[in-house]
C-alpha cells in the first residue's frame, strides 16, 4: 500500500531518537514531529482563498524541513524556488506556481527585492516578525488535515535545461513511496544517518533523500549547501551512513586530495543518478562504500533499476510497461547490432525514446502547463524525452535526451555515447557533447571537455582512433577547453547555452583534421 507523507510523520511521533541535524544543533524525531505541527498550525493561519501555495527560498536548513512536514500535515504544497533564478526568472516561477506566501532568509532575501510577485507574502526566517509568528503557534497538537497518496505535496521544478523550467507535480505518494523502497532496499534502521547535502527544492533530495531518512526512522543530517571538500568531515562528523547524489558531485568529491585514511568512515551506501561509470567505481573503492546508480527524472513516469550483472555502461534492464519506441511511428525500436569492435551499427533503427505504455507511471503531470503536458502524455502513454536502445540481452543503454539528438550527415547521433567514450580518457575529468548547425552535414559534434593540465589536446585524436566503438561520423570535429561548464543547481550541463556560445568563446577550442587535432586561432572563429 502506497503511503503517504503524513503518515510517516506520525509513524515518527512518539520516537525519542535523533531525527535531525544541523550543524551544531540537533532534534528528536518527537520534537521534529511537534515542530512540524507548530509549522502547520502557522501556514494554516496565513492561509488565504486560492491554492494553499508555499513558496520556499531557503538552503538545505532545518526550517525547510519543518516546512515540508508542516505542509503534509495542513494540507499545503510546499513551492521549491531554486536560489540561482535570478530577477524576472524568479518572479516568473513564483507566479507560475500560484504562491500565497514565500518563506526565504535574509541571505536569499534580496534575491526578491523589487521583483512583481503581486499579493504574495514575504517571511524571513531570520527576522523577529517570524519568530513572533511562530511563537503564536508554540504547542500547537499534531493535529494533520487528511491526505491520500494522490494528494498534492510539493511542486518542483524541473531543471531548465532545454527551456524554462516546467513545476512538477510530486504527490505524496510520489515523495513517500521513494523513501520507502529505498530505506527497505538498502536495510536503513534507525540507526543509521542519511545525509543530505543535495538541495531540498529538487526531488532528487526529497525522494532519495529527505523521505529516505523519514521512512526508516533514520536520523537526517542536512548541509545547507553542497561541499566537496566538507563531503567527508560531515560523514565522520554526522556518522553518515547513508548519502545521495544527482549528476556530478561525486566528480567533484573525487577531485579533492586523497588521504590513505579516506575509507574509515561511517558510510555503507551512496545512492544517485547520473554518475558516470568511472567515478562509480573509484568511489566505492576510495571511501569503502556501496555506490548505487539509477536512473529517473523528477517527472518520475520512468525508472530504471541497475542490478549487478547489469553490464558497464548500461542503466539496466526495463520494467514491465516501458519500452523503447520510435518517436515518429510508436512502434518498438529494433535491438541494437553491434560490430565486433562494440561499435553501434544501426543507431536509426535502434535508437529510440523510452516510453511508459502502461500509463503515466508517478507523473502527476506539470502545473499550469497543459500544452507539456499533452507532450509527456499522448495515447495513454509517458513519453519520457529520454533517448535509448536494447541489446540483444535486454539491457537498456542512455542515449541522450531528446533535445540533444544530432543529425550528422544523414545520421542520428545520441550524445550520451561519445560523453562515455571520452570519460574513458584518464585525462578528462567531464564532457559535454552537443550540435553545432552546418549547413553541408546538419550538426557538427563539439564536445566541450573540462581536463586535467597534463592533458594534451594534441594526442586526443590517437586516443580517440584505439577506441573500437567510436563510430566515424561521432568523433567531435571541434573541442573547447573550458574552465567549467555552464550548470544548474542540480548539477546538469546546461547544453542548449554551450551549444548557443558555439565557438564564440574564450576558451580554447581545437579542430579536428581526419584524425588530428590542432588549436583554432582567435581570428579563425
């Protein structure tokens, strides 16, 4: 049966055992539950006519938790606003989500200066008139309104990487049932510590995170804001057993000095999506942990499960109900051939779009986005947007998205792929491969690659020729050198700005001639 939220707060009422920590402070599961409540009596007394929207501005700090439960138990949606947004942007998901009142502090809160939010109302955690508020509310009883597991919780938005960011709608069922299957697949208990160090205004911390460590009864250590270097003191320091990722922060921990103690920690199992193979392995080796890579999206209509004879490269085998299907007729797209070099030799015929055909999966839909959704949903089906093929064993491969699909010279390319077969390079610590328009071929590849100093432009070409599964028309005619690559604050490459900047950059950028590279003088751009 599919629980809800509320549930397991009040599941959580009566434990006398640490549920949250912050910094130096720290909360019994019983008085987190109270506190919740105090929140709850609080949002239901500023409650006004209309969708009982709130909008939170905050770091991973303990009153976004006490707003999240606050909101399960008076039956308001929480309204994840991402601290990057800046001016009209901002103003513009505020809006869009239908906020009644936002909650920020006083380091977010010039993010809203001057900014048209209409009647919305502004709190500031840090600033008497909240406290005062909250003070009204002291003792209120854990009291929650009812709530089913269809019940509307929490609006996140996605992350924008092709366009403006679209409001998911989490359910609680959606947020819950998460937690749940990951605390019980992993055998979390009360004793042990989930640590969050994600941002909570993104389902990746809510679902594999924030409810993993309610579900258990497992004490929740919070970071207000990811650090790499403050990864492993927080472990030790919080006994963290348990921790999740999304996208690059692995990398990012990985990059930091190794230490021979590194593996005398506390933590058993790191969960995520979007690690890339190599910085799976040499995490569990480094820091003695399990690491677990799935695969999903906030909208949450597909999810992949890697299991251990999963192959490298792979994301697992599909679930019953979703497939890959062609994007122009619907009809299920051929298994993939290979060559005897592991090179993709039908990628037209194999490569596809992974669609739930069972139904909508978790997706709940976008808020106040009906024409998205009419796309995410056509024929009774989940269209993810999410590109990939079939082997001949049933192991599903990542291909790309949608939008970063490349037409090269009559071919259709998946990005996904040649990001892989670069990482192998012991020199390039990321990649991010996108089209730039030719008019002779369609797309040219670019790769924009952030490397290490000993790592020679000039050599890649030989690299790239001892690769077997490199096919001609995928090797990057143009690659830059960067500094960093454009992100949001979930970690993802935005493409569509690297792919707008095209060569018109700073940074160096080498063309490839056959197969030889040699640096693109500034005037030649």
């Amino acid at each position: 049966m599919t629980p809800t939220v509320t549930e397991l707060l009040l599941a959580r009422a009566d434990d006398d055992s640490c549920g949250l920590r912050f910094e130096d402070r720290a909360w019994t599961w019983s008085s987190t539950v109270r506190t919740c409540a105090q929140y709850a009596s609080l949002l239901e007394s500023l409650r006004r006519p209309g969708p009982f929207h709130v909008g939170v501005l905050l770091g991973n700090v303990p009153e976004f938790a006490f707003l999240l439960g606050g909101a399960a138990l008076s039956g308001a949606v929480v309204v994840g606003l991402n601290p990057t947004r800046r001016g009209a942007a901002l103003a513009r998901d505020a809006r869009l989500a239908d906020c009644q009142l936002i909650v920020t502090d006083s380091a977010h809160a010039e993010l809203l200066d001057d900014l048209d939010l209409g009647t919305v109302e502004l709190l500031v955690i840090d600033e008497p008139r909240w406290q005062a508020l909250l003070a009204e509310h002291a003792g209120s009883a854990v009291d929650p309104v009812p709530a089913t597991p269809d019940d509307l919780l929490v609006l996140v938005f996605t992350s924008g990487t092709g366009g403006e960011p679209k409001a998911v709608r989490c359910t609680h069922g959606k947020i819950a049932a998460p937690g749940r299957m990951l605390a019980d697949r992993f055998g979390l208990t009360g004793d042990d510590v989930t640590y969050v160090s994600m941002p909570l205004f993104h389902s990746n911390a809510l679902m594999a995170g924030w409810a993993v460590g309610l579900a258990a009864g497992a004490g929740i250590a919070l970071r207000r804001r990811f650090s790499a270097s403050g990864f492993l003191p927080d472990v030790r320091r919080f006994g963290a057993t348990y921790a999740n990722y999304v996208g690059k922060p692995l990398s990012h921990i990985l990059a930091t000095s190794e230490r021979p103690d590194d593996h005398e920690n506390p933590l058993r199992v790191v969960y995520g999506n979007e690690g890339n193979e190599r910085d799976l392995a040499r995490f569990a080796e480094r820091f003695g942990c399990r690491v677990v890579d799935g695969f999903g999206s906030t909208e949450g209509g597909v999810a992949v499960a890697r299991t251990p004879d999963t192959p490298p490269g792979a994301l697992g085998r599909l679930p019953d109900g979703v497939a890959v299907l062609h994007p122009d007729t619907g009809k299920p797209c051929d298994l993939a051939e290979f060559s005897a070099d592991g090179r993709l030799l039908n990628p037209d015929e194999a490569i596809g779009e992974l669609v739930n055909t069972a139904g909508s999966g978790w997706f709940a839909g976008y808020y106040n986005a009906p024409e998205a959704d009419a796309e995410r949903m056509r024929d009774g089906m989940y269209w993810s947007g999410d590109l990939a093929y079939l082997d001949a064993d049933g192991f599903c491969h990542f291909a790309g998205r949608s939008a970063d699909w490349l037409r090269v010279d009559g071919e259709n390319l998946g990005t996904a792929p040649i990001e892989r077969i670069l990482l192998r390079h012991p020199e390039i610590a990321e990649a991010a491969v996108y089209g730039i328009p030719d008019p002779r071929v369609g797309d040219q590849v670019m790769a924009a690659l952030i490397a290490t100093p000993e790592f020679d432009p000039a050599t890649l070409g030989d690299f790239l020729a001892a690769q077997p599964d490199l096919g001609p028309k995928q090797w990057p005619r143009y690659v830059r050198l960067a500094a960093e690559l454009p992100r949001t604050a979930t970690f993802k490459v935005v493409k569509r700005r690297l792919a707008s900047e095209g060569r018109e950059t700073a940074d160096p950028i080498w063309h490839r001639s056959t197969t030889h590279y040699s640096p693109v003088p500034d005037q030649a751009r």
